[in-house]
C-alpha cells in the first residue's frame, strides 16, 4: 500500500547535496510512496553529484539551479517547474548556511554580516520558497522544512545556527497561519545529529553523537531513512490535521531535563 500514500503527487526538493543529505533520505521516501519530484542545485560544484543521484528516479528527472539567497534564481526555478507540472503538492526546505568561523568559538563574536547570511539562507530562504511554491499549490499541500534542537536550547557552538532555526521555526508558524485557508500545511522535522556533511561542520559533532547515545531516552538517535519516514507521514494524508509544529525525531533527547 505504502508505494500509492503519493501517488499523483509533485514535490520540490531544495537541499540535496550527496547521498548522506536528510533531503535525500525524505525524497527517496517521497519518490517510493509515488511521487513525482522536482530537485535543485546549488552552484555547479554539486551539480554532478544531485545529477547522479537523482538519475536513480529516471534519467529525466527535472533538476534546476537554484540559489536560494536570489530572488531571480527563484522565479527562473519556479518558471521552469511550471513548464513540468500545473500543480505542486509537496516541498522540502533542506537548506542552512552559516560562514564557518561563526560554528566556531563563541555566539558573542557573531558578526553582522554571519548574522545576516545564516538568517538569509537558512530562515528567510523558506518564505521565500514558499511564496513561490503556493500558486502552485492549487489542490492544498504539505511544506516540510528541517530543523534542530539547537533552536530551542542552547547547543554549545552552534551559536548563530541555532538563533537562525528558532527564526525558521518561527517562520513555519506563521506560514502555516497565512495559508491553512488553501489547505497548504508547513511543519518542520527536528532531526537528532545525523552524519552528514553539514554536520561534520559543527565542532564537537562526534562528542554530541555519543551525548545522545548516553542521554537520549532510545540511547541514540535517528537514522536517515527514519527521517524519510516521518518526512513521508507529514506528505501524506495521514497528517492531513498538523501544521505549524515541530516534530522532534531525535530517540526521545528532546524531553529530557538532565
């Protein structure tokens, strides 16, 4: 039955950069349960590596640059997905910048200028995406961005990270506000750490692994096809009733005080 949850559904994928992406993990999800899906690239250095991934779709597989810090690279996107399909049902904002000097050290040394482009790229980016999305989005639809716990409690280093996805948390709610009437839901998935290459970039990331796997209520904490599944869940019907939430997938660490 799963192979039909999305069957006749059109997604938009922002944020696969290899194979290890979380964007990836849901897409897959996605693209089992039906869907047809649309991808972006950012820049032509990953432009290979989303080409050979998404090849496994059918070597047809619409993919379109798209910097998401440009208001032009978004209209040309959505023009060209507009040329694909008439209506669109799903997206997923997977993107999040910070310059990497400002993953380091203290939150008190954030500059203006880290401040503004982690807001930019990882907050602001899916408002952005959004309102280009929603004309699209005729027949109601589902917007899934991903965040972390970094948001809502302090992680040690992920400083201006951390303030921009509370901004992103924010964000979701007050989209899923502006457009629960076209019936078009936004939710964000909190992922426990993940071995990723964005990860790898925050320091301590290997010490944060083994604190979730001491402290966590499941002694770990997700694995990427995990997160295509509750990605898939939030798609489907099944979560016809949610919107404006944060679903923690992090082995249970979020409720924990000590």
């Amino acid at each position: 039955m799963a192979e039909q949850i999305l069957g006749g559904k059109t997604g938009v994928v922002f944020g696969v950069a290899n194979k290890r992406s979380i964007a990836w993990a849901i897409a897959k999800a996605w693209a089992a349960a039906g869907a047809r899906l649309i991808f972006n690239y950012q820049g032509e250095r990953l432009k290979d590596n989303v080409e050979e991934l998404v090849a496994e779709f059918g070597e047809n597989t619409p993919l379109y640059p798209c910097d998401v810090s440009k208001d032009e690279e978004i209209a040309s996107f959505f023009a060209k997905v507009s040329e694909q399909t008439e209506r669109l049902d799903l997206l997923l904002h997977s993107v999040a910048f910070a310059p990497k000097e400002a993953l380091e050290g203290d939150f008190l040394s954030t500059t203006r200028d880290a401040f503004r482009t982690a807001h930019d790229i990882s907050a602001y980016s899916l408002v952005a995406l959004t309102r280009a999305a929603t004309p699209l989005m005729t027949d109601g639809g589902s917007i899934l961005a991903m965040t972390y716990y970094g948001a809502e409690k302090v992680v040690p280093h992920y400083n201006v990270m951390g303030v921009a996805k509370a901004s992103l948390e924010a964000s979701t709610r007050y989209l899923a506000y502006d457009l629960g009437p076209k019936k078009i839901r936004v939710n964000c998935i909190s992922a426990g750490p993940v071995n990723t290459l964005a990860a790898r970039g925050i320091s301590g990331f290997s010490a944060m692994l083994k604190h979730y796997q001491e402290h966590a209520p499941l002694k770990r904490s997700c694995e990427p096809a995990e997160l295509g599944q509750t990605g898939l869940f939030l798609a489907s019907d099944g979560a016809a009733a949610i919107t404006g939430q944060v679903l923690y997938v992090d082995g249970g660490y979020q409720i924990m005080g000590m």
